[in-house]
C-alpha cells in the first residue's frame, strides 16, 4: 500500500523547486533571471540560489602580450577587477531578486563557466537549473562554444535554456 501524498501534492500545488540561476554580464542572462522570478516564483523554494562564475585569468595571453612574464602588479590588477566584476554581477542580481520579493543565495565560483556551472548545480543539489541563451549562430557556437549547450548536456539536473524574444 503506497503512503499517502503529501497535503500539497494532493490539493494539486506543484511542489517548491530548489532552483539555480547562472548569470554573467550579458543581458541574456539577466533576461532569464527576470523570467525566473516572474514564471516560477511560485514553485521556486527559497533561497532562489545565483551563480555566476569568474573566469581564469589568461595568464598566456598577458605574458604574450608583455613578451615574458607578466608583472605581479598586472597579475593583482587584472584579478582585482574580475571580482569586482563579479560582485557587481552578484549585487545587480540581488536587486532583481529583491524588487520580486525573492530571498536570495549568492555564489561566485572561479575556474570555466560551463563546467563550474554544472559542479556547482551538483553539488548545491539543485532540482533546476536555468541558464540564458546568448542566440548565437552555429559558426559563433562552435569556435566559442556554448555554456548552454554544455550545461543541457552535462548537468545532472535538468536545465531550462530561457532566450530572449527579439
């Protein structure tokens, strides 16, 4: 005999999601956001978890361009500006959250943005997660790749691609 539903399940009310929503400086990103907050505030079990991830200094980059090693001043600088970059990212995202009502958990994480998403969706143990589509063409996807893509193909929760009308 299989145990009863629980209360809301039986009234019909979908059960709270534990959802993530990975932002970065686009405004796809923050479009999906928006969409998140207003479509699915009410399946959403807060906090309503943010991500955004700061990408590896390109340390080859800098030291070709200075033709040696680049100085530990340029090193500092360059990491400096990428949290605050971040941190800028991460308070835009709060103020949505909080001109929806929606409570709020942060991360930033460090390293590649597609495979730190899919980690940190994991390991937050989240039941959705929701990335924007940048609306790139084919030739653009496959010299720069797409987090998206690579998010619906390896997170191990699903993932809504929200893409912003034109």
């Amino acid at each position: 005999m299989a145990s009863p539903a629980p209360a809301q399940l039986q009234r019909g009310e979908p059960k709270p999601q534990k959802v993530m929503v990975a932002v970065d400086e686009s405004e796809c990103s923050h479009y999906a956001l928006e969409w998140a907050l207003r479509s699915l505030a009410p399946v959403i079990a807060p906090p309503l978890l943010v991500l955004t991830v700061q990408p590896l200094l390109p340390i080859g980059y800098v030291s070709a361009a200075s033709f040696g090693a680049p100085p530990p001043e340029l090193i500092k600088s360059m990491q400096e500006r990428q949290q605050q970059l971040s941190k800028a990212l991460i308070d835009k995202a709060k103020e949505i959250c909080a001109q929806h009502g929606v409570s709020v958990e942060t991360m930033i994480e460090v390293g590649d943005p597609k495979e730190m998403i899919c980690e940190a969706a994991e390991k937050s143990k989240v039941d959705l997660l929701i990335v924007g589509s940048h609306s790139r063409g084919p030739v653009q996807r496959l010299f720069l790749g797409s987090v998206s893509n690579y998010c619906m193909h390896h997170s191990k929760c699903p993932v809504l691609v929200v893409k912003k009308q034109d």
